[in-house]
C-alpha cells in the first residue's frame, strides 16, 4: 500500500516517534540478523524520559548531524540522519512501511544534504540487515567489521562508501 510521503527536518516534538521508529526496526527488522542480547543493547525502552531528551540533544538538536523524519498524513513512520564529515548515522523505516521506497526517499534526502555540503563521499557502518538496502543505492563495500554501540558492545557491520558527484550550479 503506497501513500504520500514528506521528508522533512525532524524537530525535537519528533524524539518520541524516532525512538518509537528505532525500537521497532531493530527488534523486527534487525532480529533476523543478530542475538538477541545485541538487539538488547541496540534498542531500549523507548518511552524512557533520559533516552528522548539524549536523542533531542544528541541527534535532532547537535549541529553536526542532520536528521530528517518522513511522514505518511503527518505520521512519522521512518527517520535518517548524518554527520556533517559525510557518515549516514542511520536510516530507519518502521516495519509497517518496509518496502515502499520510504528509506529510499530518506537516503536521498541525505545525499542532496551532503552534496550541498560539497562532500564527495557518504560513508556508513551498515546493519548485516541493511547492506543490500545501499548495495542497490549505490554503496560499495569496503569491509566486514564492526560498529561499537553507545553501550560498549561491539556488533558487526558492513563497511560502506559512495562516491558523490559534485554540486551542480545551474546557470
């Protein structure tokens, strides 16, 4: 079932809902992927007060990440954010909206915002889930490796690159 989409700046009245987003992709998306003790560290209550204010501040509100969230009639159903130095930090789409271009439309959205930062290249430490979801946007990958999580726990990833072309400027 396809809908209208919007992709636009997340704000912080949008910390609950990405939380929310977040929970669900890993412990239905990821699962497949990894123990369950990883999906554990990965994603935690997201109802918790301390969590929504460290996503408010450390992900929506930081000056060095850019988040956008898409919204099926001004629901939130998938989020994506990246560093200004050019690495996807994430893209997640609830399950409910899997495979219907959302985290396609989130990915662009990234890359125009680092073209227009004059980056030539978009790293990521994709999930093992994830790495055909870039494989078919263009990625390239560098390595198997791994990711440390904010808890300390180390998990696998795919190492992951795309060159950029540069900024166009129309005449």
């Amino acid at each position: 079932m396809n809908h209208p989409i919007s992709i636009e700046p997340a704000d912080s009245d949008d910390a609950k809902a990405i939380l929310a987003i977040h929970y669900a992709a890993i412990r239905q998306t990821a699962a497949s992927s990894y123990s369950q003790e990883v999906i554990e560290a990965w994603s935690h209550n997201p109802t918790d007060e301390k969590r929504i204010q460290r996503i408010k501040q450390h992900w929506i509100e930081n000056p060095n990440h850019h988040m956008v969230v898409a919204k099926v009639n001004d629901l939130i159903v998938g989020f994506g954010f990246i560093h200004n130095q050019g690495e996807i930090q994430g893209v997640y789409v609830h399950p409910d909206y899997g495979r219907q271009g959302i985290g396609g439309q989130l990915l662009m959205t990234l890359e125009e915002v680092a073209i227009a930062a004059h980056l030539s290249q978009l790293r990521v430490d994709s999930s093992l889930n994830a790495e055909l979801f870039y494989k078919q946007h263009g990625f390239e990958v560098i390595e198997y490796g791994s990711h440390q999580l904010n808890s300390g726990l180390s998990v696998s990833c795919v190492k992951m690159h795309k060159n950029l072309p540069p900024l166009q400027f129309s005449q």
